[in-house]
C-alpha cells in the first residue's frame, strides 16, 4: 500500500477502504508518511470530502493513535458534553453538577481556550487549589463516589488530531466538515463516554456562523458517533450574542454559581437546563420532560450547587469560594464603556467580545500564554435591552491598566445600538438525532 495511490484515489474522488485510512494515519503519526503527502490528502479531503462511513474510520484511527480513557470501572451510563466552542460558556460548570445530582455519571475531558473562546480549564484554575491533571484511577473514582469529575486530557490522547490539526492551520484546510467532525469526535471517543451531547453553537461568537453550517456539522458528528456505537445527540444553540453577562474566568466561575443557586441570568440557564435534560434523557434517566423537572429541582432544593463543592473539594480546590464569591478578589483596575446614544441594543459582535476579554489578559494567543484569572468583562446590557444616552453597556476588569483603553475601543465597536427592538430568536435553534433534524427557528 503506498500513500501516493490513496492522495490520487481521493483526488479522484474515491471512497477510501478502512484499511487505506488506517494505514494513512498509524503511518502519519509514526513518521513514516511526510507532512507533503498529508498535506495533499488533506486538500483532497478539503474538495471531495468524505461520507459518513470514512469520517467514522477515521475518527477511530485518530482516536485509536494514543491514550484511551478505560471507563469500565465507573458503574452506569457514561456520559458527555462537548461545546465547539463559545463566549461566555460557562456551562459545563452547571449542567455537570446538574447531571450528578440527578444520578447520572459525568466523566469529563475538557480543554483550554485559545484565542477568542474559553476553555472549561482555565475558569476551573481560576478556584484556588484546584488541580485538572487528575490520574485515571482517581478519575474514576471521583466519578464512582460523586458522580461527576471534570479534568484535562492526558499528553498522549489522540496524537493524531494534534498532528493533523496543526497541518491543517496552515494549508487551509481547517474548514473541511469531514475534518472538523474527525478532529472532535475522535477525543469524544477516546475520552470513553458511553453518551454524548453536543453543543454546536452558532453565530457571531462561534466557529460556524450559520444554523445551516451547525447543523451540517451536527449530522457528521451525530452519524460519526453513532457508528461508532455510541449514543449521540446534537442542539445547535445560539452564539450569536454572549451567554451570560460574564467573560472571563473567575468572572465565569462566579456566574455558574449564581446559575446553580438559582440566581442567574435567563439565557444561560435555560440552556443549561436543555442540555443537563438532554445528557440525563441519554442516561436512561427518564423522559426529557421529566429530566427538564428533575434538573430544575436539583438547582431549586440546592442539591446541583452542592455537587459542584464536592468536585471542587475532589480536585483539591477551596470550595470556599464558591460559597462566598468575594474570595475570588477582583482586578486592580475597572473600565467602564458607555453608550454614545439612545436606543435598543441591536447586535453585539460576539466573536469581537471574546477578544476583548482577550486583550484585557482574559484569554490567550499561544498555548503558553499566562491568564489572567480575574480579567474579564460585565455585559451590563445585551441584545434587545433599552439604554440611554451615556448609561453603562459593559464593565471592563484587568490587573493592568495599560489593557483598558485598547480593550474599551474593541468592544465598543461590538455594540449596534438603533432605534428598533430587534426580534428575538429562541436561544436552542435546532436537535439533530441520527434519524431527524428537529428545527425551532423557523
């Protein structure tokens, strides 16, 4: 088998056998075919793609290139939730302590943000003491005694994403549905969840700005995990203004607390509450009506709040600061952006928010970044609100003063203000099962 007949059979727009994909990546990652030929491949995937049946292969081969996580030892239904990324997304910090509370078993790897989203990681390193590198042993464990635990990935799961992906931001061929669904499902897979929920966002603030692209993707994603022998469920949720009124780490943490106590904003809670629905309905935990009651008792009776202390004391962190958020401290230094005129909030470039926050010391550029945990934003007014003339639209923190003024100018330009109320969109879009795309926007 040579690589050079497997680039022209898919430039050629042939169907790729399991064993041609499998010999291309186990040859890939052990250095024996070259990041030329790669490259090629992958542009021939970028123009021709691939069906359902090849993206499955190779999301296996991926996922089979290191590390497995063995899950065996947890009693139950596993199960997972994956986000494609946002700002604001804070929810895996309410919807996983949801879950436990309501019995199911949440055994989560999550990741760092980069650029103009946030990673799960960093708002949990935000808690003092809080460790994500947890060992397997005590992964399961964490997740046999309390029901849940949320860690970092091991150095060695799916080396052959890692790999791919970094050939594939600079060859332009990171937009390749079949490759984008590969390079998430294949750390889904490896993770060893039984169920998964995916949060496909859309929008300004997310990677696919179109309901149309997400679902797309969706259905990739849902057949891939589905052929692959597990249970999967899609919801194309809206991200096309910022979840919550809080970006930044220790910002975020402190909303997902408020949200667990029954305190927080509208938006982020409803969506919580659909997918901790959706992850129990998967668990075999009821119907999702009777899920959607469940969870909502979890946060009214104080039971989800307290799963989240008992993970955070798990991981070794200060669960004091969940109970009283002032622990957290706050920034040196506050900006304020006002509004230059009076109106209704029409839109907010949610993408432009995130990198505020960015430039604020929020977020990273580069992997090796330092963040700064208490920077951030308050969204004090959000799409469809009123304002006047020179009230305040945001909030601005960081712990040097030097960032405001860059930071105050970007987000400033992410506000329209105009005369019209805009009309409003539901905040879950659209569900995508293996057999139906069901549609709430139309």
């Amino acid at each position: 088998m040579r690589m050079y007949d497997i680039i022209m059979k898919k430039r050629n727009g042939g169907v790729l056998s399991k064993d041609e994909i499998h010999f291309m990546i186990d040859g890939y990652v052990k250095g024996e075919i070259p990041d030329y030929q790669m490259s090629a491949m992958t542009m021939a995937i970028y123009f021709q793609g691939m069906n359902d049946e090849e993206t499955t292969e190779l999301t296996l081969a991926m996922a089979a290139s290191g590390d497995q996580m063995d899950l065996s030892g947890i009693a139950g239904v596993k199960v997972d939730k994956h986000s494609t990324g946002g700002v604001g997304d804070k929810t895996t910090l309410v919807l996983a302590p949801i879950v436990a509370a309501c019995g199911g078993r949440v055994a989560k790897m999550s990741g760092r943000g980069l650029g103009h989203t946030g990673g799960t990681l960093d708002k949990l390193e935000s808690i003092p003491g809080l460790s994500i590198a947890v060992e397997p042993e005590r992964f399961v464990r964490t997740v046999n005694e309390i029901g849940l635990c949320v860690a970092g990935q091991t150095g060695n799961l799916v080396p052959a994403d890692k790999k791919l992906y970094a050939l594939r931001d600079v060859t332009a061929t990171v937009d390749s549905l079949p490759l984008i669904a590969s390079s998430i499902m294949s750390k889904k897979l490896a993770s060893g969840s039984d169920a998964i929920v995916l949060d496909v966002k859309t929008g300004s603030g997310a990677f696919m700005k179109t309901t149309e692209d997400s679902i797309g993707l969706a259905q990739k994603m849902v057949a891939i995990g589905t052929l692959a022998g597990r249970k999967v469920v899609a919801l194309i949720t809206d991200m096309d203004t910022p979840l919550g009124h809080y970006v930044g780490n220790a910002l975020e943490v402190q909303e997902a607390v408020a949200t667990l106590k029954g305190q927080g904003p509208e938006d982020l809670t409803d969506v919580c509450l659909t997918l901790a629905a959706n992850m129990m309905e998967l668990s075999g935990l009821g119907g999702y009506e009777q899920c959607l009651a469940m969870a909502k008792q979890s946060i009214a009776d104080g039971s989800a709040f307290e799963k989240l202390c008992a993970m955070v004391e798990a991981q070794g962190g200060d669960a004091r600061v969940l109970k009283d958020p002032a622990l957290f401290g706050q920034a040196k230094f506050t900006g304020e952006l006002r509004a230059p005129a009076a109106g209704y909030v029409q839109h907010i470039d949610t993408e432009g928010c995130g990198i505020a926050a960015a430039m604020l010391g929020a977020g990273r550029e580069k992997k090796e970044d330092d963040i700064d945990m208490l920077a951030g934003l308050y969204l004090a007014k959000k799409e469809g609100d009123r304002v006047e003339a020179g009230e305040i639209l945001a909030l601005l923190y960081t712990c040097e003063e030097e960032k405001l003024d860059g930071a105050r100018e970007r987000l400033a330009a992410c506000y329209r203000i105009g005369e019209e109320k805009p009309a409003s969109l539901p905040l879950i879009l659209a569900k995508v099962t293996t057999d139906r795309v069901e549609r709430y926007d139309v």
